[in-house]
C-alpha cells in the first residue's frame, strides 16, 4: 500500500541452492512483473538487478529476475552495501 521502504525478490539466486537440496524453485518475478519499473523510476523509486546494476531482464516470459528496490538514494546508500555483503557472504553472487 506505499509504505514499504526496500523490497527485494531474491529468488533466483537460490535455485542453485535449491536444487542442490532437491527442491524445485518454484515461482519467481518474471519480467512482465517489472513492467511499471519505468513509473517507480520516474517517481524517484530506484530499481536495481541484484548486483547494483540498472535493472535489466530479458524480454521473455520465462526469465527468473532478481531485483531490489529502494524508495529512495538514501535508503539505497543505507541498505545496499549491507544486502550485496551478505550475498556475496552467502555465494549467492
């Protein structure tokens, strides 16, 4: 409902993970479910792939994205450093 601050989908980057347990990844975000990235950005709403990149999915339907979202350049500056740590921690990127 507007509030939330930083939201991430970092699904895809467990599937290795996954399916090395045996477990199947089950559904993630998938381009189409970025499509109003455009007006986030042009509301000010930072959008990013989850290695600090302009985000940047294919257009296929199938394609499982990763991305992270910030409601703003402070928030990102606060929150960023601390999420791509604990990937990279974690091997997850």
């Amino acid at each position: 409902s507007g509030h939330d601050r930083f939201v991430a989908d970092l699904r895809p980057l467990m599937e290795n993970v996954l399916r090395e347990r045996g477990v199947s990844l089950g559904i993630c975000c998938h381009p189409y479910d970025l499509c109003t990235e455009l007006i986030a950005r042009e509301a000010g709403v930072i959008v990013t792939g989850v290695r600090s990149e302009r985000l940047d999915a294919p257009l296929a339907v199938e394609a499982n994205v990763a991305w992270a979202g910030y409601a703003n350049e402070n928030i990102r500056m606060q929150i960023e450093p601390l999420l791509q740590a604990a990937l990279v921690r974690r091997g997850l990127l």
